[in-house]
C-alpha cells in the first residue's frame, strides 16, 4: 500500500516494513544501553524522511555502534562493512548482519557493484551508512572520500547526509583498549546527490569541528 502511494503522487514516502522496523529498534536499544555503560551518547540533527545515504568518518570499530544507537530505527540503517575482514568468517559475518545489520563492500574490486545493489534498499526509505574513507583513520584526520557514496546517491535519486562521530577514537581506539568515554553524534543538513565527493568531505569536517 505504501509504494502504490508513492507512485500514486501522494505525499507520504516510503519506509522500510514493520519487522525490519522492529529488528532496527532492537538494535538501537542494544546499543544504546551498552554506550550508556560506556560513557553515554548524544546526538544532534536527525535525517530527513525517506532513505538516504549517511557519510560519516571512520576512526573506530565503535563507529557502528554509535550510528546504530543514534539514527532512528525507522530508517532501519544498513551499514557498509569490509568484505574482506567482516565476512571473512561465519562467526564475523554473523554478527556483522544481525548486530550491525552490515552488508558485504569489496575493496579490491567490485565494490561500486556492492554498493549499487543497495540502491532499492534505498528507495525502500532505507538509511544506508557508508565510510568513504573506506578504512579506519589512524588518527582524528579525515581522510579522502572515495566516489562511490556520491554515485550511490546519483543511482538511488536520494540525498547524501553528512555526519561527525567525535569520541569513538577515544572510546575504541584502532589496536587499542575499550575507555570510557562520551559520544556525540552530530547529523548535518542533507545534500543533493549532485554534489562531488570533495564536498561531501568537506561537510563532514565542518561538523567535526
């Protein structure tokens, strides 16, 4: 009934269904309480209605639990994950999909393919979350965006949505010990899918800021 609204004209848009609704909120709620045991999070902003893609910078393993704990289930996130190192294994790729609901992006080729596979997952209403960076940062430097989320966003017809998470390099550093530590989420205002890689990058480091 949602979808035949949509191509109908009105003015509701599409969300994902009630049960992938419902397994988001229990992600959401697991990782909510866990951060809150580490220090707690906050968010600013929210995302728009209907789906999107989320670029955010990468320092920490932690960053998934973070935008789990803070982007609303309605949008039931999808999140980008190393094919190579999450879905390696049965174990990794098991909680990769049910507590990150990750999906597999190469990153020794076809990994654009991977990423355009999401677009009806995208037209879905669908939040997917990718890193550009496309690895964990060193250190609080953000690095290069890569294409791919821009073209994803082009593909889908949907907006690109800038966000900072400050603190998970602290809390999680790479090769590093859990720390306490507060989080904070900031969502940025959403961007055409027309805008270069560069300038997504760049609204990213202006919330970091």
């Amino acid at each position: 009934m949602r979808r035949r609204c949509v191509r109908a004209g009105c003015a509701h848009l599409p969300l994902p269904t009630r049960p992938t609704r419902l397994t988001a909120r229990l992600r959401r709620t697991l990782w909510r309480g866990a951060l809150t045991l580490t220090g707690g999070i906050r968010r600013t902003g929210r995302l728009p209605e209907g789906g999107c893609v989320v670029v955010a910078n990468h320092t920490s393993h932690a960053d998934t639990a973070a935008l789990l704990a803070a982007l609303d289930a309605r949008h039931a996130p999808r999140i980008a994950a190393a094919a190579d190192y999450w879905f390696a294994t049965p174990w990794r790729r098991r909680i990769c999909r049910r507590l990150a609901a990750g999906f597999p992006v190469r990153r020794t080729g076809g990994g654009l393919g991977d990423l355009l596979a999401m677009t009806e997952a995208l037209r879905s209403g669908h939040a997917v979350v990718l890193f550009p960076e496309g690895t964990r940062a060193r250190d609080e430097s953000l690095g290069t965006f890569h294409r791919g989320a821009v073209l994803l966003a082009r593909e889908a017809k949907v907006p690109l949505v800038p966000v900072a998470l400050l603190g998970t390099g602290e809390l999680l550093p790479k090769h590093g010990r859990l720390q306490r530590t507060r989080l904070t989420v900031r969502i940025g205002t959403p961007l055409p899918a027309t805008v270069t890689p560069d300038e997504a990058r760049d609204a990213v480091a202006a919330l970091l800021r």
